[in-house]
C-alpha cells in the first residue's frame, strides 16, 4: 500500500453519521452519572487505543473537582495479564479481570478491527453474566463481538485494513470523550 492509497483509506472510513455514537455517549453519560465504571478493552494496536481511551476519560471531570469519572483500561497491567494468560488462558485476560471487578450498570467497551478476538468474545459472555452492557468499536465487517454487544459503531472496511480502522477508532474516541467532557459539565452542576 502506497502512503496516498492509506489516507485515501482513512478519509473514506470517516463515519457520515454520528447517530449510533452519539448514542453510546448517552450511555456512557448515564454510567458515569450513575458512579459507574467504564472497563476498555483491546487486543494489539486497540490495546493502545484502550488506555489512550481511559486517559482521555479519566480527565473528564468538573473545575471543581466534585466529580470524576471511573474509566479504566484492562489492558495496563502487563504483570495481571501475563500471570491471567499463563495460568488460566490469554482468551481469559480480560473476562478473570471483570468477573473479579465489574458490577451490574458498568460498561465494558470492546475496541477491536476485527471483532473476533477470543478474549474479547469472553469477556462479553462474562458481562451478560454480570449485567454490564457492552460497548464495541469494530471494523471491518464486525465480527463476532458486532453480534453480541449491546450497542456498536462499526467502521466498515475491507478486511486487514488495519491501520485506517485503528486511526479512525482512535478519532472516534477522542470525539466521544470531548462531548462527555461538555455534556458532564451540564450534568453535574
């Protein structure tokens, strides 16, 4: 792939529409009011995604420090993961760790290109056992986490796109936490 076929791919996966994102800040938004705890996870490139994610949210809160909100990324513990993947199985790195700590009204936010990472799969199955709503953020043609969450935002691309759709999640992320830094400004007065 020459670099002008790679922005050429990155503009034309640059979502139309915002409605189906802007319904996942609403949630997002609900949790948050709710003292609830936003749990990301990824594998890879979307591992990175997941934490830069949880940074840009964790600094989502008022001027007067009154309220903060709960975001955190499975994918930083690399001592937790590598001990959970060893003695247990890597599919389980991220459900062991949200079985452990994930209560009913979190939300899970799978960040994957291609939606069919086995412990991404998992973690969802443990989610519908805990009553925490899943959130993915797929490319390609979804996958398989397309089909279980709950609510989704698929960047829809020819499949092994990975850079493009791994630019553009990121984008998506750095939108939704700029609107719940204005939105939570509203909520919490």
């Amino acid at each position: 792939m020459e670099n002008r076929s790679y922005f050429a791919d990155f503009q034309a996966l640059i979502p139309g529409k915002l409605t189906e994102i802007d319904k996942i800040i609403d949630s997002l938004v609900d949790c948050i009011k709710n003292e609830g705890t936003i749990w990301i996870i990824g594998n890879g490139g979307s591992a990175s995604t997941a934490d830069h994610f949880e940074v840009d949210l964790s600094y989502v809160r008022l001027q007067d420090n009154s309220t903060s909100v709960k975001a955190r990324s499975l994918c930083l513990n690399s001592a937790l993961i590598t001990a959970i993947g060893n003695d247990i199985g890597f599919e389980k790195v991220f459900s062991h760790q949200l079985m452990r700590n994930a209560s009913a009204g979190d939300i899970c936010f799978a960040i994957s290109a291609s939606g069919n990472s086995p412990n991404l799969i998992e973690a969802f199955k443990v989610c519908d056992k805990q009553s925490v709503k899943k959130i993915a953020l797929v490319g390609f043609d979804g996958g398989n986490l397309l089909k279980l969450a709950d609510q989704s935002i698929l960047v829809e691309s020819e499949i092994g796109i990975f850079g493009p759709v791994e630019d553009i999640h990121l984008s998506i992320c750095h939108y939704i936490a700029s609107v719940i830094r204005s939105r939570i400004f509203e909520v919490f007065k």
